[in-house]
C-alpha cells in the first residue's frame, strides 16, 4: 500500500511522517519529497510466529511519500502539479496532516490554528488539481474528435459528458469520491487518478497538552469530517515520533506509565487498511511466517499471485484455516483432525487473518 501525505507547511507533517516510520531521517526541506516504508505491526502475526518459531518473521509494509508543503498556502494556486501530482497519482489513499496544535514558537502561515479551515482548504487544492486535469483532457477530446470514425466520436461524446458532470460537481465543492459514478464510467477515468477520488485520511496533529482531549478531539472530528472514503483521527505527532527512537520494551514501558495507550501510528496505519479496503492474510512454517496484503474480498488464486505468479497460474487449491480456529487448535494437525483446516478452489474469497497454504503444480 502507498499513501502520499499532504499538508501544510508548518503542520508537523514530516514528523508525523517520521513517527509512522520511527524513523528521524527526513527533514521539512523545502521542496524535496521523503519516502519511507513502515512495517505493519500486527499482534497475530507475532503469536503465529511464536508458535512456529521460524527462521525469520516479515510485516507487510506501508510505503509513504511526505509531499512538500505549499509555501503561498493552500487554495491559492491552481492545483499541484509536476512531479508532487504524479507522486500523489500513484498513491493508493492520501494522508491529510492539519495542524491542531499551539506552539507561538512555530507560527502557523494563516496566523490562527483551524484544522477545520486548513482541512477544506486542502479539499479545494485537490479540486484545482482535478479540474485542470479535465480541462487539459477536454482539449485533447475535441481534437480527437475532430478526424474521429463514428464509433470513436461517440466514445468521445461519451467521455466528454462523464467528465462535464464531474466538473460541475467539483464545482459545487463535491469531491469524485462522493459523486455518482458507474463501474463502466470508473474504468474510463481510472487512468486519470483524480486525486479527489481517493480515499483519504485526516490526521489532526495534536500537542502534548491536548492528549487528555485526544479521544474528544477525534470523535469531533469524525463526526463533522466522515463521509464514504474518509476518516479522521488524531495524533501527537511529536510525542509519536520520540516514542517511535525507543526500544519495544522501553516504549512499552512509557506508554504504560504514561497512560499513553496504542501506538498511534499503529491506528493510522490501521484506519488506511480500512479505508482503502486492504486485509492480511498468512503463510506460515518453520522457515518464514509472513503477513501479505490483499484488496478485500481477493479470490485465492489472486491471493496466491502476491507470492508469485508461477504459484498463481500453477493453482491446484489452497489449504484455508482462520486465524482465530488456528489458535484455538494451537497447530495445523490438531485443525484438521477438527475439520477446521479446508479446502478451497480458486474463487474463495480470502478473509481477514485467513492462514493458507497453497497448492500448485507448475
């Protein structure tokens, strides 16, 4: 999964990078992007790993892109673009960093503190983004049309109304995420990857003096900021990010005595699994026990491509146990004398924490 972050400068944004990270590599640099891969920490993969005990244990991985923030402020320009649109394009869902805290030490470039404003500004820079791509792709429409056969205007005029109705709809302040589009008409603007059809996450950036108010900051934000595709949450991003240079054990430790709960890049990291509609599923044995990421709802033999393709077009069947069964059985021999370890052809529909073995002849 790749997420592209966003946000304004002096947000916090590359911090709350670094937290999900845990790392204090990249520095707000002006114009430089900052990419990192965070391992998606995931308790049943450490008890299956405790049981089998194998050679090596593999996390999936989040990759993010921290994008520059705009200088002049947000809402002001006519959209991103260059290399910062194409990185965001190729994200999966886009992270939204608003600044909630106050530090007179570091101003914020509107003056005032309003995570609410900053949040509809970002929307309204995503919509520029949009709307110039439309614009650009009106244009090239009507010189193709120009020396078009037949079949290849209609598509044309087909084409040039979907895009006029998502328009008018960014101009009403409605992002594509919420409009009506058909699954026919989602095929002909994929390639767009208009970047208010993304699922996106807001992610207030609190200080250490609002974490008693966190869990009352984010249930506000959810409920005034929610829709199809988008969540809100909060984190301090720079107690995050201290916390993320310990060790497990002396984070743990802190966090205990702090009172400071869940790692929150751990919840934020979650919340894009949600969003994007992504679940782990495991291979486990004696030399590797790894989580691997699939789109929900994946049939198995697409499941089993993720591995490898030879494993995909040489698919037999899989051997399928949840991980909940598992762990009640406590091994693979004990699930299938219980008649909980199945199996499954090629259209199964992967679950959440599903174990699976597959079987293939290439």
């Amino acid at each position: 999964m790749h997420i592209g972050i966003i946000g304004i400068t002096k947000s916090g944004k590359t911090t709350v990078f670094n937290a999900l990270i845990r790392s204090t590599s990249a520095q707000s640099t002006g114009q430089q992007m900052n990419v990192g891969v965070a391992k998606v920490v995931d308790p049943r993969l450490d008890k299956l790993t405790a049981i089998f005990r194998p050679k090596r244990e593999v996390y999936a991985e989040v990759r993010y892109t921290d994008i520059p923030g705009a200088p002049e402020g947000l809402g002001k320009s006519e959209g991103i673009g260059g290399e910062y649109l194409n990185a965001l394009q190729r994200a999966d869902a886009l992270l939204h960093v608003v600044r909630a805290f106050n530090d007179p030490s570091v101003p914020h470039i509107n003056t005032t503190v309003d995570p609410y404003r900053d949040a509809a500004a970002m929307d309204m820079e995503l919509a520029f983004s949009d709307l110039a791509i439309i614009e650009r792709r009106f244009k090239r429409l009507e010189t193709d049309m120009r020396g078009a056969k037949p079949q290849e205007r209609e598509r044309a005029k087909k084409e040039t109304a979907l895009l006029e109705r998502l328009r008018d709809g960014l101009a009403a302040d409605v992002p594509i995420r919420r409009q009506e589009v058909s699954g026919e008409e989602h095929k002909t603007i994929s390639n767009y990857q208009f970047l208010t059809a993304k699922p996106l996450l807001i992610v207030f950036n609190i200080g250490e003096d609002q974490l008693p108010e966190a869990a009352k900051i984010e249930a506000e934000a959810q409920e005034r900021l929610a829709k199809p595709k988008v969540l809100a949450t909060a984190m301090c991003g720079k107690l995050e990010a201290e916390l993320g240079q310990m060790t497990p054990e002396d984070e743990g430790e802190f966090r205990a005595t702090m009172g400071a709960g869940e790692s929150a890049a751990a919840r934020v990291i979650r919340a894009s699994y949600e969003l994007v509609g992504l679940i782990p599923f495991f291979t486990v044995g004696e030399d590797e026990c790894r989580a691997w990421t699939i789109p929900l709802d994946t049939p198995a033999v697409k499941a089993a491509g993720q591995i490898h393709s030879d494993i995909e077009r040489g698919f037999i069947r899989a051997e399928v146990v949840g991980y909940d069964d598992f762990v009640r059985c406590g091994s693979l021999p004990e699930a299938r004398r219980q008649g909980v370890l199945r199996l499954e052809g090629k259209t199964y529909p992967v679950r959440d924490g599903d174990i699976i073995n597959f079987l293939f002849n290439v």
